[in-house]
C-alpha cells in the first residue's frame, strides 16, 4: 500500500513534535546504526533521502566527518528544521522519486524510513540508481511489521480505542506497510541493484513517559490529519495514553523495535 498525499505530508509544527517526542526514542537508535554502516564504506559523496528533522544526518556527520553529505526531504518544513539542526550538510528540497542531481553523482546513498513513502518504489530504486555512480551503494532500513514494533502497535490500539470504527490506518498502511523484506529485496533487483546485504535488526527504544509518545505519534506524524478529520476532540488523546500506559506502563519504559537493513550495490 503506498499511502495518501496526507500520509507524506509533514508540515508547519509537525516537524518540532516529530523531533522532540519521537526521535529520541524510535529513530536515533537505528541513526546510529545506519551511519556506522555508511562510515565503513568509506564513501566520498553521500547522499539522503527522506532526511527529515536530521537525526541521521547529524549522525552521518560525526561518524564520516570528510564525506560531503547532501541531504533531502520531501517536505520544506522537514528541510527548515533539518538544516538548522544539521547545518554540516547540503540541505534541499527533493522528491526521491524525481531526483535534482546528475547521473553518478554520489558514492552512497543512505535513507533511514523514508522509503516506505514512496508511492511507486521501484521507480524510485531506479532514480537512486541513476544518481549512484558505478560501485556506489544504497544503504536504508525499512520497518517490521506493527506488531513487532512496541510503541507502534500499542499507539495503533490506542487509535482502536479512540475509534473503533473507521480507525485511522497511517501506521499499518505506511512506515509498516512495506514489511516484507522479500518484497523489498525483489523491488531492489527490479531497479537493477544487487542486493548485498539484508538482515532484521530489533533495537530497545527508551522512553521516560509513555504519554510524551502518544503526544509524538498524534502531533508528529501524519496521524495527526487522519484523527484531526474525524474531528473527535481532546478525549482522543486521552483513550490513547490510557491504552498505551495500560500496555506499556506509564514509563520510564524500554521496549523492542525491529526493522530490516538493506544494502544495494549499483
Ligand atoms: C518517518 S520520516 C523519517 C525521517 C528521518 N529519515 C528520520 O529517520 O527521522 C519519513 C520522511 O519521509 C519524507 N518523505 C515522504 N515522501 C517522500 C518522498 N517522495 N521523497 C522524499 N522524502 C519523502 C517525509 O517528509 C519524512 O521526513
């Protein structure tokens, strides 16, 4: 499933709430993991996809301090945020999809669950591979299933309980809606890669308040424009805590997140 225009739309606070409430806990583990695997190659020229607020980017920076990297997103206010908060790298506005830059201008391009939202992925494997230069490589993650995801899944029944009817799907159709990894590793051959590398990696996210989370889900995802449509008032976000905090405990709370890690040799 690829998702709405709503589902890849982050914009005016969306980014500050993604940054504050989510990225300490479900993406910086897998930044720092995915910037190690790009330092290790050793790549000059690196590119970024899906960048976001830049939690890999700053990662990238510090794990492979003489690569130039550039770094992209779909959204402006993604690429406003990202640049102030990683000002070492290029920052622009890109659709992966339709990329601005040449054939064979990068050695590597990393993208940390951003692929997910493209709505025709073998397309945009192809516009990756074109911008690769002959050898370069792209390296990204993709996540598991919702129910492997601890705080994913128990924000989701959380929604189930606000709304069982009509639940809003953003999670289940989009970031986990690409979760088979034999799926992926055919749409990177059909782009022409060689897959080279595919593994599952579960790492613990660490979160003080369980509540803080739902906060980061419901005003930092696109979740919010789905629950914001049913125009179902505060309460929302109360059936959601009290269903996350009844899964999870309150917090501090350490739980599971599995994704899978691809690298794709041009
Ligand atoms: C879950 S966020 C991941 C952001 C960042 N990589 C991180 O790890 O925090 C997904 C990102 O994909 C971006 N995005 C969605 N569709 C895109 C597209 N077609 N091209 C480039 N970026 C896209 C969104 O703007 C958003 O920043």
């Amino acid at each position: 499933m690829t998702g709405t225009d709503a589902d890849r739309l982050w914009s005016a606070s969306m980014p500050a709430a993604y940054e504050e409430h989510l990225v300490p806990v479900v993406f910086r583990p897998f930044a720092d993991d995915l910037s190690a695997r790009a330092a290790a190659l050793s790549p000059r020229r690196i590119l970024e996809l899906a960048a976001g607020t830049g939690v890999l980017t700053a990662s990238l920076l510090a794990a492979a301090p003489s690569a130039e990297v550039t770094a992209t997103d779909l959204n402006e206010a993604m690429v406003t945020y990202g640049s102030d908060r990683a000002p070492g790298a290029l920052w622009r506005q890109a659709d992966a999809q339709s990329l601005p830059f040449p054939d064979d201008a990068f050695d590597l391009v990393v993208c940390q669950f951003g692929v997910m939202f493209f709505p025709d992925k073998v397309a945009a494997f192809a516009e990756i591979r074109r911008v690769l230069a002959p050898g370069g490589r792209f390296l990204f993650n993709t996540w598991g299933p919702l129910g492997t995801h601890a705080f994913g899944a128990a924000f989701q029944a959380g929604l189930e309980r606000a709304f069982p009817v009509d639940t809003p799907q953003f999670l289940p159709a989009v970031p986990h809606g690409y979760s088979a990894p034999a799926l992926v590793a055919a749409d990177l051959t059909a782009a022409g890669f060689v897959v080279e590398e595919e593994h599952e990696l579960t790492l613990d996210g660490r979160a003080a308040s369980v509540a803080d989370v739902a906060t980061g889900f419901l005003t930092g995802t696109p979740a919010r424009a789905a629950v914001e449509e049913r125009d179902a008032g505060p309460g929302v976000r109360a059936a959601v805590v009290e269903e996350m905090t009844a899964r999870l405990g309150p917090g501090p709370v350490t739980a599971p997140m599995t994704a899978y890690v691809f690298r794709g040799g041009a």
